[in-house]
C-alpha cells in the first residue's frame, strides 16, 4: 500500500480535503497518515481539530507550530517551528507521499521538510493567483517543490506547465469545495438557526475578510471602511466567520467583536465548520468579504458574491462575483447592485468556473494507479517555441 500523509493546517483547507481524505482512509491500494498543525492546534482559533476528530479520522501526528502573535516575525518564527516538528514526524511515519492544499505558510513549511526527507509531494489547487497576499508567492513555491499536481481549471493547468510541471503530471480535476455542496446534508433553516443560536433577519449577509498580507497597515482601514457600509443597512443579519492567522489578524478580531458587541443583528464565530459555513449560504442573501470560497464554493448555491480588494486578485470569477475596492464608496456601490433586482434575475444562470464536482473521486483514482518510481527526480519542462 502506498502511504499518504496529509498535512492540514486551517478548517476551510480541512473542509476542501474532506472527501480526499475519506476516499485514501477507504481505498485498498492507500494508507492513510494525517497529520495535523496550525490554526487547528488553537483555542484562538476554535480547536478545529476537535471536528476531525468527530468526522472520525486517527490523527497520526498533531505538530504545534502557531505562536500567538500575527506580526512577520512571529509568523516567520512559526515556520520555522513548524519545520522542526515535520522533520520529526517525516522520520517517523516514512511515508511514499506527501498531500498538500493550496498556499499556507504552515503548508510551505511541510512542504520544504518533505523536499529535503526526499518525498514525493502531492500538490492541489496549484496555479491560482492571488495578487494581495503573500500567499501567491507560497503557492507556486510549492508547485516547484511538488511532483504531482491536482488543479481546479484548464487556466490553472497550464499556468503549472508553465512553471515547467511536466504535462502528464498535472491533472484538472476541477475545485474541491464542490464535492462538500453536493455531498453533505444541509441544515433546514430551523437546524440552522438553532446551531447558531441566531435568528436570521429580512436578509442577510455572511461576512468573512481576510487581511491583505502584501500591503502594510491597511487591514484596519479596509474593515473599518467595510464595517462602516454594513452598519447603515436596514434589517439585515450580519453573521461573521473570523479571520485565518495571518499577519495584522488580531487587529480585524477585535474590530469583528466589537462591532458585534454594539449590534444586536450582527453575531461572529471563530470557526463554523464546513457543515454550518455552507449551510448558511444557502440561505444568506449573498456572500461578503476576501475569502476564496465567494469564488470557488458560492456560485454553485446562485448566490452573489462581494469579492472586496486584492487578496482574490487574479483568480477566476463566476458572473455571480462583484469585485470592488475596499472603500466605502466602492462596497457601498457593490451592495446596492447584489440587493438589486437586476442582478438577482441573472443569478441563476451562474456556472462555476470550478466545475461540477468530483475532484476528490478522481484525486484518489489517479493516486491509486501513479506509479512512484522515477517521481523524486523532476526534468524542467521548457514551453514549446513558438
């Protein structure tokens, strides 16, 4: 059997490997190692291993790496301890692969263990750009670490080509959000607002924004400016999901809780989980904020999307997205035109540009049948002359 250690750092990066993970754990040509780190290791952050754990998966390995600080130098110091700790499980559980997701500073930290331990790695969502965060840079980092590569659009799939990925090792599949939308069983409205212990309102939005990690002091600003627009609607819920740990976060918890504090129809959680995240798309009237999943997960529900600043920069966009820029005018103008009943006619006849599902199931067969030998050594592959 071929042995797969899945590293895991955050719950919208667990919630996307749900359904990989359950297909390794079930397959009899794999072996399931999992380990786990990060944000999933913190109370700050709501103890999401503790929902791994209740989905029923063994965690081989928990590796604490978060220091309780969002500047750059304790950001950069959590890498450094992640590394140490992934030397010492690599040594220890010797697997034939290593899984990653996406763009996380504690993802690029496993990765670089396992380049140096001489493990193959497995890459998904690779290709994607996002121009606000430092997290761009990560991502194709680990492309060029990484010796298979799983990607959600044909675009993204030839951008790993063009890192000089070899062809036959870079497979689209599509996005993985979509296997959560059409696999799990949604709550009812009343399960939902009983989970929540919050009533929903006329409308409502839910609200995720991430700080942008290339620019310098801006994160305040731009939540000010956001919290600002939302504060003058009328007979709306306002249920926030909490920022990832990245740097100048601790500054959008507090602005987050306050606000929340001062308003009765507003209400924050540090972490909802896949079930409850997704759940409340479904009855929102539109998804609000920085975080990938407006892009990649709610046009499959016909919702809108409010992709505020640059931190999505760059990455495909269903006709369900409204990108604006993080100042009042902007959001302001952006709200207006997702409440409008022109733009609720259109949607829905959205597509997702990340597919239809499915990406997990082909994941898992294409990993069951790659064959190993020969994969470490890489050969650049040069684009064609034109």
């Amino acid at each position: 059997m071929t042995k797969i250690c899945v590293v895991t750092g955050t719950r919208a990066e667990y919630g996307l490997l749900r359904w990989v993970l359950e297909g390794i754990r079930q397959s009899p040509e794999l072996q399931l190692q999992l380990v786990v780190t990060g944000m999933h290791l913190s109370p700050e952050f709501g103890m999401t291993v503790d929902a791994i754990e209740a989905d029923g998966f063994t965690i081989d390995r928990k590796v604490e790496m978060l220091l309780s600080s969002d500047t750059t130098v304790g950001v950069t110091k959590s890498m450094g301890l992640g590394m140490i700790g992934f030397a010492d499980f690599l040594a220890e559980l010797q697997p034939d692969l290593m899984l990653v997701l996406g763009d996380r500073f504690e993802i690029f930290a496993a990765a670089a263990s396992a380049m140096i331990a001489q493990i193959p790695i497995v890459h998904l969502h690779g290709g994607e750009t996002t121009q606000g965060a430092f997290d761009e840079a990560i991502r194709h980092s680990i492309t060029k670490m990484a010796h298979l590569h799983f990607v959600a659009a044909e675009e993204y799939r030839r951008r790993v080509i063009q890192l000089g990925e070899q062809p036959e090792h870079v497979f689209n599949v599509g996005g993985l959000g979509i296997d959560n939308i059409l696999r799990l069983k949604l709550l009812s409205l009343e399960e939902l607002e009983s989970a929540l212990n919050y009533k929903l309102r006329r409308r409502n939005l839910l609200i995720t924004f991430h700080p942008v990690t290339l620019e310098h002091n801006t994160s305040a600003r731009q939540m000010r400016n956001l919290l600002a627009v939302l504060d003058e609607l009328d007979d709306t819920g306002l249920i926030f999901t909490m920022p990832n740990a990245d740097t100048e976060g601790r500054v959008l918890f507090e602005l987050v809780t306050s606000f929340c504090a001062s308003h009765a129809h507003a209400r924050a959680y540090k972490s909802l989980g896949q079930l409850l995240y997704l759940s409340c798309i479904q009855y929102v009237d539109g998804v609000v904020g920085n975080s990938s999943s407006g892009l990649a997960e709610v046009p499959s529900f016909k919702k809108g999307t409010i992709n505020v600043g640059d931190r999505q920069r760059g990455r495909l966009c269903a006709t369900s997205v409204i990108n604006c820029e993080p100042d009042h005018e902007s959001i302001d103008g952006a709200l207006f035109r997702l409440f409008s009943a022109e733009f609720q006619r259109q949607l829905p006849g959205t597509k997702n540009p990340y597919g239809n599902g499915g990406a997990s199931d082909a994941i898992v067969q294409i990993l069951e049948q790659q064959p190993l030998k020969g994969l470490l050594k890489k050969c650049f592959y040069d684009l064609p002359v034109e």
